[in-house]
C-alpha cells in the first residue's frame, strides 16, 4: 500500500470513528426521568439509648434515620405518658431527632413517647406513622393495656378529635384542677387504647379539649366520664364511654348594626307561596319584641274570613311567632298582619300592614313510610329520630316494633334512636357534678330516602 492510500485509509477510519461517538452523544441527550416516586418513609437506624431501655438516667435521647427528616405539627401529634410537668423540648436536624427531657422523672415508671404522625422525609413528607419511644427508670416496662370506645351521646358517632385521660389521683375534681397522669387518642371509630401501664385504679374521662389544657372546664365542652374507677389489671375490661356538651356554645354576637338593620324585618316558613301540612306556619324577626298584640295577626280564607280555630303565639325569646292551624291539602289562605301588632325593643314597627298570600301543599307532594322495626326491646323509651343537615327534623317516641306515616316530606334522612330516659322526648346532656350520664342514642347506619308520592317501606335491625 502506497502512502497516498494509506492516507486515504485513515482518513475514513477516523470520520467513522467520529460519527459513531457523535451518534451515541445525541442518543442520549433528553430530560433525565428522575425515577420512581419516593413513598418509603424514613427508617430508624439507631436510637440512643435504645428503645426498650431501663434504669434510664439520662435526659437526652437520640433517633437516628436514614435520611433527612423533619417535625410536622409536633403539639398536636406528640404524646408523652405519664404527663410531665414540663414539655420536652423536641427538634430535628438533618437525619436526627433530638429530645431533651426538662423534668424530673419519677422513680420505676414506664414513660412512652407516641410521635404520632409527627416525623417525616423532607422530600416526599413520607410519615413514620405511630412511632413510640419507650424507656423505664426502673427494672422493666410496664405492660399492661387499657382499651375503649368513646361515641358522642346525641348523635351515636365517633368524634376522633376527643382526648381520653387517665387520672390516678381518683378526686372527682381532678379533672378540672389538674392534667391527666395519662392522654390518648381516638381513632377514626372512637376507639382507644393506653400501652404500657402500670396496674393500678384510675379515673377515666373523654375531652375534646379546643384550649390545649388538658382540663374540663367549660361547659359546652364535649365530655364523657365512666361510671365507676377503672382498676388495671391483666383481665380489665374494655369500657364505653358517652360524650355530651352539658352547654351549648354561645353564638357570637355582631357588635356592629347597619341603619338597614334598625328596621323591623321578618321571614316565614312558607317557601315559594307554598306551606307545609305538617308544620306550622312561623315568623321570624330580626329584633325582640314587645307590646305584641296577637289579635292583630290574623289567618283568613280568600274572603278573608278569619279561621276561629287558628292560634297565635309567641315564644320565649321574643322573636319567633307561631300560628297553629289545621291545614287543608292545595288551599289558599292570606295572613293578615296589621303594622302595630307590635314594636321592637326600639320602638321600632312595620311600616304599613301587610298580606301574605299562599296556599298549602298537596298531599301528593309528600310520601308515605312505614318502618319495622327489629330488636326494639333493647330500649327502655325508643324515640325515632329524622335528622337531615345535623338537625333532628323531626322525633316520634315508638310504642311498637312497626311505625308509619301518611304524610311525610320527601328527601334524605339519617335515622338515630334516643333511649329518652326521661321522656320528655329530646336528648338531654348529662351533668358530671350530679353523676348523670347522657342521654344516649343508637345511630342507624342504613340512610333512608322517601320519594314523592310513593309508599316507601323499610325493615331496621337495631
């Protein structure tokens, strides 16, 4: 081979060279995919000391992790049993959590710390769900368990936003001078379970506790409190517990009033000119009154006859006036209200007489039902309760296993039995200073639908 050709060999060879690696850098140019999603939450690698120990004497404990992590709503998640007096401090640091004790510990006690939802990878927010660290100052772990269920007395539902306590100081008023010895939480069933305790007798009580106290000491606080001490042992049994607000929450007042709310205004109960059978008609104010006059509000057929048999009254808070009548499917009535029936505690009257013309509904716009009802005899005073939105629409006390109506609105219902102990037909809170339970009622899982028109039947096992 002469020179030129070997040249020209090499020359080829090289430009082949070139275009191969050239070709391969451009194959592999594009966005680079990541990889899979992260869902794998932060393991422990070492805990110093470690979980589990005893004769514990220090005041510092390390938890060390595979990757970064933080703290997410420590205050709400962290648990520390028994209670202490002062809260450790708690902060995370790349791969490691630090908790520095600030208390003194008590001598042979089991302490537990439940993180709860706490900790969590930096990247993702992967949680490690219900971490606990556990150590004693003694020669072993306390062990026993304590388990429950907590419902809510009016409606029969869990609340898991409640804390249940453990007090071993058995004062009936510990719980509304002192913090527990023990908390926990519900689950998303009302259920309950405190680890790692010592055998011994304790006070149990529920609390939805909105001031982060830790103390009853409001009365439209959700509460529940058990019968009789609770003594901790290998064999104790689980126990239910019922809670009730003893008050209702005080609504808040608007302390600003427009010059459009100095007037003296109403609505009624009547919806698209249309009134209820099964209700009567009603009239709401936006003001108390007073000097009212009943004669002056008058019920009348289209000749304005008044109707004789019609009733109107006032309730107690001065803004609500009631007028009971026995109404006649698909009629027409007017209700006449002269402008000086009344003043408000202003002075302040309607500005000219006024009339509301309607007519009725027909019966053809409601259903009927009929319910039958098995195992019934488990209540000692059944009331049947209707409830739509949250708010009991309507109650019927049962006097058999089957109930019915001819008449009923239409809609969607969920259904609860009252055990009304003392028959007034309402749910009644209960009173922890009397040791009076709640009222309780049974929540019926099945919801009931009547249709318009239609003769709806349902069989309930209670």
């Amino acid at each position: 081979m002469n020179f030129r050709n070997c040249t020209f060999f090499i020359v080829v060879c090289f430009a082949f060279y070139a275009i191969s690696i050239l070709g391969n850098s451009c194959a592999q140019i594009g966005a680079p995919t990541g990889g899979p999603k992260d869902s794998i939450p932060p393991v422990l690698l070492n805990a110093n000391p470690p979980n589990g120990t005893i004769h514990f004497k220090g005041n510092r404990i390390t938890l060390t992790y595979d990757e970064y992590v933080q703290l997410q709503k420590l205050q709400d998640n962290l648990l520390v049993n028994p209670t202490p007096k002062i809260t450790p401090n708690v902060d995370s640091k790349l791969k490691i959590v630090t908790i520095k004790i600030r208390d003194t510990l008590q001598p042979n006690t089991t302490y537990r710390f439940d993180f709860g939802n706490a900790i969590a990878d930096i990247n993702e927010g992967n949680v490690v769900k219900n971490f606990s660290y556990i150590f004693s100052t003694g020669s072993y772990i306390d062990s026993l368990q304590f388990s429950g269920n907590v419902l809510l007395a009016e409606t029969g539902k869990p609340d898991s936003t409640l804390l249940v306590f453990l007090y071993k100081d058995l004062d009936d008023s510990a719980v509304m001078k002192h913090k527990p010895q023990y908390t926990t939480r519900l689950d998303s069933a009302g259920n309950f379970t405190f680890h790692n305790l010592a055998p011994g007798i304790y006070n149990v009580f529920a609390l939805k506790d909105e001031s982060g106290q830790k103390i009853y000491n409001n009365a439209d606080e959700l509460f529940a409190f058990a019968d009789s001490a609770i003594h901790v042992n290998n064999n104790t049994p689980s126990v239910k517990l019922f809670a009730y607000a003893e008050e209702k929450p005080k609504p808040k007042s608007s302390s600003t009033t427009s010059s459009s709310d100095k007037k003296l205004k109403y609505k009624t109960s009547i919806e698209n000119g249309r009134q209820d059978l099964l209700t009567p008609l009603t009239i709401e104010f936006n003001h108390k009154l007073k000097n009212f006059d009943s004669l002056k509000i008058q019920l009348t057929d289209t000749l304005l006859n008044p109707y004789k048999s019609a009733t109107v009254s006032i309730d107690s808070t001065k803004e609500k006036i009631t007028i009971q009548n026995t109404w006649v499917d698909n009629a027409d009535y007017r209700l006449l209200i002269e402008k000086d029936f009344a003043t408000d505690t202003l002075g302040a009257g309607l500005s000219k007489n006024d009339t509301i013309h309607f007519k009725t509904k027909k019966e053809s716009d409601y259903g009927s039902i009929t319910i039958n009802f098995k195992n019934l005899e488990k209540f000692k005073n059944p009331v049947l309760e209707f409830v739509s939105n949250h708010e009991v629409v309507n109650a019927f006390p049962l006097t058999s296993p089957t109930w019915n109506a001819k008449l009923f609105n239409p809609g969607d219902y969920e259904l609860r039995i009252l055990d009304d102990t003392n028959k007034n037909g309402i749910w009644d809170p209960g009173n922890y200073h009397l040791k009076l339970q709640p009222e309780k009622v049974f929540a019926i899982k099945q919801k009931l639908n009547i249709r318009v028109d239609w003769d709806n039947e349902r069989d309930i096992i209670l």
